[in-house]
C-alpha cells in the first residue's frame, strides 16, 4: 500500500501541490508600487512550460503606451496599435529585443517577436515623453502589481523560491533585485519594501 501511495504521489500532475504566493509592495514610505513585476522560479524539480496565452497589446492612445508595463512570455507576439489622430514611431534599444515601428498612422498596427527574457524599454521617436516596458518572462509565474501594490503568484510548488523584483524606479542594476522565499504548502502573504528612486 505505501508503495503504491508513493507511485501516486510521484505522478500527480504539477497544480496537486500547488500554493499561492500574496506579495504587498511598498516603497520606504509606505506608499504602495504599482506596475511592479514578480517572477517566480522554483529552486528544486523542473519549471513547468510557459504558457503562451494573449493577444498581447501594447496601444498608443492620448500620447501614452497603455499600459505601461506588458509581462509577456518568452516566445510572445506583441502588437503595436495606433489609436490617436497622428503617427508614431515606436522603437527601442534594449538588449533583449532592439526594434523599430517606423511613422505609422491612426488604426495602423504592427508586431514585435519577444524571444530573449529581460526588460524592453519603450519609446516613441516622434513624442519623447511616452515611455513604456515590456518585461519578457522565462517562467510561467509571474505577476504585476495593481494600483495598491498587490499581486498574487498562483500555482506555485510548496518550498524554496528565488523572486526576482524588478519596479522602473528600483534602485540596483537592471532595476531588479532577487529575493529568498520559502512557500508552505498553506500559501504566504509577504510584505516587500522596495528602495526605488523618486518618481
């Protein structure tokens, strides 16, 4: 019977021991961060496939890239729809996916292949205030967060996690930072203090 209990346990299906992760992130002031991204990566056993679900969308509606922060997985399209009265010429210069959208107009849509993780800064050519980021994941966990600095990692295997943080503001190079956890099979909420610079 034990061994048969230890067959079944060996081949139950990933989500059978899942736990969720409930992170709270703040500056040194208290004020919560929104639009930070939480990726998640188990320290033991093997990391379950992407999931590449979309459309992913990153618009250009009243002179802004909405939204601000995209996470999209490794292996994602990303389209680049128009939706003011006149052109713009998206590009961007980071390592992970260098690109350029030349002057197109209103209701005019082009796409981008995310293929490398990291960090995408965005920009327009023509209007040097719009700025955006599309942070390119490598594990199906990850998450950002809302207005009140909340987010929740679903599906996660109980024990040691590696988190990596990354907020536009943070202070540290490539404007993210690797935290410790240790997930119980009961689930976590964790507070997380971010040093950022001013906005």
């Amino acid at each position: 019977m034990r061994r048969l209990l230890a067959i079944l346990i060996l081949y139950l299906p990933w989500p059978a021991f899942a736990a969720a992760l409930q992170i709270v992130l703040t500056d040194p002031a208290g004020r919560a961060l929104p639009d930070a991204v939480v990726s998640a990566y188990p320290v033991r056993g093997a990391m379950p496939p992407l999931r590449i679900a979309g459309p992913y969308k990153v618009a250009q509606q009243d002179v802004q890239f909405r939204p601000a922060v995209t996470i999209v997985p490794v292996g994602a399209t990303v389209s680049f729809p128009n939706h003011d009265r006149f052109r713009h010429h998206v590009y961007s210069f980071s390592a992970p996916k260098r690109f350029e959208l030349k002057l197109y107009g209103r209701d005019e849509s082009h796409s981008i292949l995310f293929d490398k993780p990291g960090t995408v800064a965005l920009g327009c050519n023509i209007h040097d205030a719009m700025t955006a980021f599309v942070r390119v994941v490598d594990t199906p966990f990850a998450a950002k967060s809302g207005a009140d600095g909340a987010l929740v990692l679903t599906g996660l295997p109980p024990g040691a996690l590696r988190l990596r943080v990354w907020h536009p503001r943070l202070k540290g190079h490539g404007n993210e930072t690797e935290i410790p956890v240790t997930l119980p099979a009961t689930g976590l909420r964790r507070a997380i203090v971010l040093p950022v610079r001013p906005a």
